[in-house]
C-alpha cells in the first residue's frame, strides 16, 4: 500500500469514502439518519471535518485504481479543534435542517459526549476518522496506513487519542497499541463508544556491538 499525503482537490473523493464507510456505523448511522431517510446529506456533513483537517498535513490516503480513495486517516495536531466556529456553525445549520428536531436534539447531545470525554491531561494527536471504501475492505489496508501513520507519531514522541464507535473494530486499535481508557453510550440507541489511547512506544534499547 502506497500513501500519500491527503490535498484540498482529494476532499470530495474522501467524502464519499467515510460517507460509505460510516453509512451503517452503530452510532453514526442512527445520529445522521435523515427525516425524510435521505443521505444526500452525508457526503457534504463529513466534508466539513475533511476541510478541516486537511490543511494541518497529517490526513493521508492511499488511492484506488478508479480514481476513489482506498483508505483515509484523518488525524489532528494537538490542541487543534475539528471544526472553525464558522463550520461548526455550518453543519450545525445542515443538520437542523435535515435531521427531524429531536434527533436533532439528540446529535448535538451526542457531540457534548465526545467533547466531554477527549482528554486534556496531556498534548496528542487525535485520530478523528480512520475508513476504508466498502470495495477495499478485508485487505488490511485501513490497518497498514493506521500502522504507518502512528510510527510517524512515534517519531515525533506524540501519543493518541480516538473513540472507536463500532466495538468491531476496537481489537483492530488494540492491535496497534491502543487501550480503552474509558467511553460513553450514544443518545439515540445506546451504542458503544470507547475511548482509546496510546502511549509512544519505548524506544529499542541497543546492544553494544562485539
């Protein structure tokens, strides 16, 4: 797998990415289902934390060979938020608009719940969104840029941070050295969410040579 730092021009085609990956996520799929049972609006809700994310630099992607991408890692610097005040308010007007008003109620609930539980004890990076294309799954791709983009977080002697919304994928997290430090339910049917750190590796110790 061969991946390449996420541009401003890739931000539609990694809409439709997440917009996919997330369509039946455990709270995702009940938090952004619309009144009329639409998802028109799907792609241009995740497109406000791509815009958001893709001028820090860390949101890599590996490309398909139709011109979709593969798989994406949306991470964030520390201490950098999701969204501006001026998106945040934007997909707030979207979801208004397309959500029936109490799961309007019930998504903005939701998103005091993730606020609440990120942790402020120490700097981070924050993986925000990690997804790979329905037509990519079970190649291990989403595992590969995963493990990649966190060796470039050891580098760097940064630890991070996610909330897994899918319990499926936690033993994939733990896998790459998360552990669960804590979650919350979803408002609307209770799903899990588990929050999950890691910590920077040890470096390896060296043995002197003969």
């Amino acid at each position: 797998m061969q991946s390449r730092p996420a541009l401003p021009q890739d931000a539609a085609a990694i809409a439709t990415t997440i917009s996919l990956a997330f369509r039946d996520d455990p709270v995702w799929g009940p938090a952004l289902e619309a009144a009329d049972g639409s998802t028109g609006h799907l792609e241009s809700f995740w497109r406000f934390f791509i815009d958001g994310a893709v001028p820090h630099g860390l949101v890599r992607l590996a490309d398909g060979p139709d011109g979709e991408v593969a798989t994406v890692a949306v991470w964030l610097p520390p201490g950098v938020p999701e969204l501006s005040e001026t998106q945040e308010a934007e997909v707030d007007a979207l979801m208004e608009r397309t959500l029936a008003p109490e799961r309007f109620e019930a998504y903005q609930q939701l998103w005091e719940r993730f606020e609440q539980t990120h942790p402020h004890e120490q700097p981070y990076r924050y993986l925000s969104l990690l997804a790979t294309h329905p037509a990519h799954r079970g190649r291990g791709i989403g595992q590969a840029l995963l493990a990649e983009t966190l060796a470039r977080s050891d580098e760097q002697g940064i630890p991070a941070y996610l909330e897994s919304t899918n319990p499926a994928n936690d033993h994939r997290y733990r896998r790459a050295g998360f552990r669960p430090v804590g979650g919350f339910r979803s408002v609307i049917d209770g799903a899990a969410v588990t929050t999950m750190w890691r910590d920077v590796p040890p470096a390896p110790v060296s043995r002197p040579s003969r």
